[in-house]
C-alpha cells in the first residue's frame, strides 16, 4: 500500500533540500510513497515573532497521519523545534530520522564535518602556506557551526599554527551579522587575516561581497572559503572552494531508514556520511570543474530570468492591486481564482491555498483571537488548482493538508506546504506540488512575502471599509454604507423592474429610557431592536442605522405580503423580549414601510420612498401616543 512521508525542512537552504529531495525520488522506485515537506523560512536573524509565524507550520503536522517523518534538524534553524518534531513523533511510535543532529530515541543519519573542513584547512595551510586564518561561525549552539569551528581550531594546532578566542566569531549564518565582521577584520590594527574560513557558501559570499566594498578581492588579497558547495556558490566570481556533503545519497538512505522501521526493525541507527574538500577559486586554484563554462550557461539564461522575474512581478502587482478593492472575502475567493486559473506558469499545475475563513470574514477581531495553533476550525480551500485545472468543490481541513490528495499507486509526489501569517499568527497555508518554476532562481521567498502582504493589506482595507461603512455599536451600515450599499441595490431594482421593501423603523420612548435608566440601558435597548431587525431581514436584504434610534430595512424583490410579514415579525420578536422581563422597561418600535413601484413611480428616488416610509411610521407613532393620552 502507498505510504506518506512527512519532511520538516528550511526554504534558505533550498539548493540543499533539492538535492536531497532527488535521493528521495530515487528512492520511491523502490518503495511506493509521496513526501509532504513542510517548509518555512525561519532564520536566526530574524525577529522572534516573525520566526514563529514560520515556524508555526510544523504544529499542522499530525505524526499519526504518515507513516514516517524525516526532519532536516539542523537546517530547521530551531534546535527546539527540530528536538520536539522527533520527540513527538517518537512517542506515538511512528518512524522518524533526523538529518544532521542526534536526538536521543531517533534514528540520525549525520554529515561528517571531520573529514572535509580537515580536507580544507589542510589545503590552506600546505598548499597556500597560510599562517593565520580567521573563522566565520553560524551560531553558538549550531552543532554544525560547532564541529567545523572545533575541527578547525584543531587542525591548525596540530600544525603549530595558533587559533585562539580572537580568530573567530558568530555571522549567523546570514549576510548582515557576516559584512559587520569583514567590516571589523578590515578595521583592525592586525589587518587581514591569510584566510577567512566561513562555515557556509552564503557567509563566504557576503564575505566576498564586503571585502570587494572595502577594496580588497579574494583571492589576491585574502582567501575565502566556505561550506556547503552550493550551485550558486560554484557559480560565483570566484568560484568558492568549499566542502561538499552527498544529500542525494542522504535522501536516499533516510527513506531506506523510514521503511526499515516501517518493516519492524526498530534497532536504533545513527549514521554518519563523509564530507568532502571542493576546490574552486576562492582560494587561488583553478578548481575541479570548468567554472567559466559554468558562469557562461549562467549568463546565457539570464535574459530568461529578467523575463520570468518581471512576469511573476506582474503578476503580483496584479493580484495586489484587485487584492486591495475586494468588498469581501468571496469576491477575494473569486478574484483569486480567476488569477490563478489564468495566470500559473510559475506555481504550477498543483497549487492550494488554505485559508482560516474566520481571518477574513471577522476582519474586526484581533489576530490572537482567531488562529495561534494553526490546527482550529474553519479552514477552507479560496484556490485549489489541480493538474493545472481550477477546482471548486475541494474542501479540506487541517488534518488532510492537501485538498482532494489520493494516492496514486506507482506515481511519487511531493507537496510543498508552507505558511502564511502576519507575525506569530498564522491564518493559513500555501501547496506548491512537485518542482515548479517558482521553487528555482530565488523567486519563492519573494513571492511568499508578496503574497502575505496583499493577504495582510486586503484584510486590513475589509476593516478599514467595515469601520466606515459599519456603525460600531449595532454592526449596521452608516450613511456611508447606506449610499455605497443601499443606492446600488435601488438601482438595480429599476433595472430589473422589481419590487423593493424600503421600511423605516423608530424606537419608542427611547428619551425615556435614557433619562431614567442610563445610557448603557439606551445602547441595550438599541441592540435588542436591532437583534429583532437582523433576525428578519429578507433575504438579500440589508439594515441601516440611519440616526440614533431610526433605522432603515432595505430588501430587494419584496412584494407587500413579504413587507407586511417582516414588520410584524420584528414587533412580535420584541414582544416576546419584553415577556421574558430581564430589563425594569418595555422596548418597542413603530414601523412604516412602503413597497417600491418602479411601473408606476419609475422618476422616484429612493429617497423619496424612504420620505414615504418616514411619513407612515410618523402616523403610527402619532396614533399610539393619541391612544396614551386618551387612557390619561
């Protein structure tokens, strides 16, 4: 039977993860299974609150769901949450491996930093006599940072060459922490080191990068090296020298890990795999591959780039600009579905997005009210393209993931999910299936931001709209939501040459009830009035506070009995309030309606009708105090 395999992975080491991925792949040949990765893009560098909004994505897996998981630990960028993803899934007896770190009761397979960064350092020194090296670090609880950081300092000692607590420093793994040390290292009285040993491509890069600022060049000024043998690093000028690890062969052997557990053989393994040395050009050799070849093929593709980067671009701008004028979070699901059922070169033939409804259609509720966990109630699918063609009735929940998934035997998937969230608050999830176009060239992170920024915009302008449309106390529309919602639907029932109920109702008493009770009795008798008007509305209806205690019902297709039945049902709603006599007073309304004749009156306004109905419900109101005063 097909299996389902969960991977907990990080989008900034993407080229890494593909590798890995197409040991996955091969593996599937010989095991029937589809992957669901869940990524992010967490960072050190990055504020706590942003990183948990990404991190966020590994709470909607459900170990008991697959039937293994694979968790990329020290790629995660959160050693917690690497630990608890393993710890989780261990102790609900479903297989797992974690990748790079050892985590007590899973089965590991980890990249040997020994071999290669001793392979490197020892290259520098006999091959390019270096004397004295400065080392990039990532973190301070990094195990990877820590091992290539100690084999280092070792290998240096072992020659007589001394590394002490000056030789290095944290970057972060990032480009910022990475150019402030460059920045330091070119200000100090000692100068620049023979060396600078980074623990990843993209430190050594921002090293390059800095250093050519402040006017130096590696390799005629200073070497520097890095770790991971990226393609974009074997691509960069200079071509870094670096240390490769084989993540296909990783890939491959984490699956062969999973379904050993899988077939009953749960004898713990931890597993090393060998690194080795990459020389490019950094370092002032020629390297091991034509890198000018490699550049070359780069630059003959770069007019393809540009292209697809400003296509993607204009894309978005698209969708941001219909994003922002949406009245509602249906016309945004059908706006959205239009775009991508017209516009999905770069995500894809499979594309979702899953969205907490309760995020768009309560725009006036603070995001920690609606979704922290990521796993509660309301989600629902806004676009669900599948083999490239749009499909409506898929639905979903947290626990399924990928709206109508089947397992097909003897074809292998893989399902990118990963979060959307504004901060630490998580309002859904995007799928991207397979490998599609916008998974290469750094294009992902970018669309992703864009995304949830016009996710986060198109929701902040719905508030902004229901809070000038919308009175705040009753929920009703105001003036303005009157002219923008009221006048349209008067128009358009000239158009279609139908009736419409315009009602106007007033509060009795309502001086009374302030005077002798309060104001906060007068806003709940205002509330309960207004219970009874929204209980009643027709269908297609609408409620306007038209001034304190005066109130509008406007219903499009209304005919007289319809009018006669929606009066009656709000008076007699309130009747049965006043019986249950939770308040020292009676609340009751006086209501005139008319009903529109577009045949007969086709030049009168609906302010005219409105006059009308205004005049009804005055004679009402007259009557009944002529009735009070009679019994005085």
């Amino acid at each position: 039977m097909k299996k389902k395999i969960a991977i907990c992975a990080n989008g900034w080491n993407i080229d890494t993860l593909s590798r890995a991925l197409e040991g996955i792949k091969e593996y599937s040949k010989v095991r029937d299974f589809d992957t669901f990765t869940f990524m992010c893009f967490a960072s050190y560098s990055e504020h706590l609150t942003l990183k948990q909004g990404e991190l966020n994505i590994y709470k909607l897996i459900n170990p008991e769901d697959y039937d293994g998981l694979i968790v990329f630990s020290t790629m995660l960028n959160d050693t917690e949450t690497a630990v608890n993803l393993c710890r989780d899934a261990i102790q609900k007896n479903i297989p797992v491996v974690s990748v790079g770190m050892k985590i007590p009761g899973a089965h590991s397979i980890c990249v040997s930093n020994e071999e290669g960064m001793r392979e490197l350092v020892e290259h520098l020194i006999k091959e390019h006599n270096v004397k004295r090296a400065f080392f990039i670090a990532g973190t301070p609880d990094h195990v990877d940072s820590v091992s290539r950081l100690d084999v280092t300092k070792r290998v240096f000692e072992e020659h007589g060459i001394s590394f002490t607590g000056d030789d290095f420093a944290y970057g972060k793994w990032s480009n910022k922490y990475t150019a402030d040390i460059i920045n330091s290292l070119v200000d100090s009285p000692k100068g620049l080191p023979d060396a600078i040993i980074c623990a990843n491509d993209v430190m050594a890069m921002a090293a390059c990068t800095q250093l050519e600022k402040r006017g130096y060049l590696a390799p005629e000024d200073v070497i520097v090296t890095g770790y991971d043998s990226s393609e974009e690093g074997k691509i960069f000028y200079p071509a870094l020298t670096s240390v490769e690890q084989s993540y296909e062969k990783i890939g491959y052997r984490a699956c062969e890990m999973i379904f050993e557990q899988v077939d009953g053989d749960n004898a713990l393994k931890d597993e090393v795999v060998a690194s080795r040395l990459s020389v490019g050009e950094s370092c002032g050799c020629r390297g091991e591959i034509d890198y000018e070849a490699q550049r070359l093929l780069y630059c003959r593709h770069s007019f393809q780039r540009i292209t697809d980067a400003k296509l993607l671009e204009q894309n978005e701008r698209v969708m941001r600009q219909w994003l922002s004028e949406m009245p509602s979070f249906q016309v945004m699901k059908e706006t959205l579905q239009r775009h991508y059922e017209e516009n999905h070169q770069f995500e894809g033939s499979g594309f979702y997005i899953i969205v907490n409804s309760l995020y768009f259609k309560d725009v006036l509720a603070n995001e920690a009210d609606i979704w922290r966990s990521g796993r509660e109630s309301d989600a629902e699918v806004i676009v669900a393209l599948k083999d490239g063609v749009l499909r409506n009735e898929l639905t979903t929940d947290w626990d399924m993931i990928v709206p109508g998934y089947q397992k097909i035997s003897g074809e292998y998937h893989n399902y990118f999910i990963m979060p959307l969230h504004y901060f630490e608050y998580n309002y859904g999830y995007l799928v991207l299936t397979d490998k599609p176009h916008i998974m290469a060239e750094d294009m992902l992170y970018p669309y992703l931001e864009k995304l949830q920024q016009s996710l986060r915009f198109m929701r902040i302008n719905l508030r902004m709209k229901q809070l000038y449309d919308k009175d705040q106390l009753t929920g009703l529309f105001n003036r303005f939501g009157y002219e923008e919602k009221a006048l349209p639907l008067y128009e358009e029932s000239l158009q279609d040459h139908t009736k419409m109920m315009v009602m106007f109702v007033d509060i009795n008493y309502m001086k009374k009830i302030n005077d002798e009770y309060g104001h906060f009795h007068g806003d709940n008798a205002i509330t309960t009035v207004v219970k009874a008007i929204n209980d009643n509305i027709p269908e297609g209806g609408i409620g306007v506070r038209f001034g304190g205690d005066e109130f509008l019902v406007i219903a499009p297709r209304c005919n007289e009995k319809k009018a006669y039945k929606t009066k009656f049902s709000i008076i007699n709603e309130l009747e049965e309030f006043n019986k249950a006599g939770t308040v020292p007073y009676s609340i009751s309304v006086s209501i005139g309606y008319v009903v529109t004749d577009p045949e007969n009156r086709p030049n009168a306004s609906l302010q005219d009708y409105i006059k009308d109905a205004d005049n009804e419900m005055y004679e009402i109101k007259k009557e009944m105090h002529r009735k009070l005063d009679r019994r005085k």
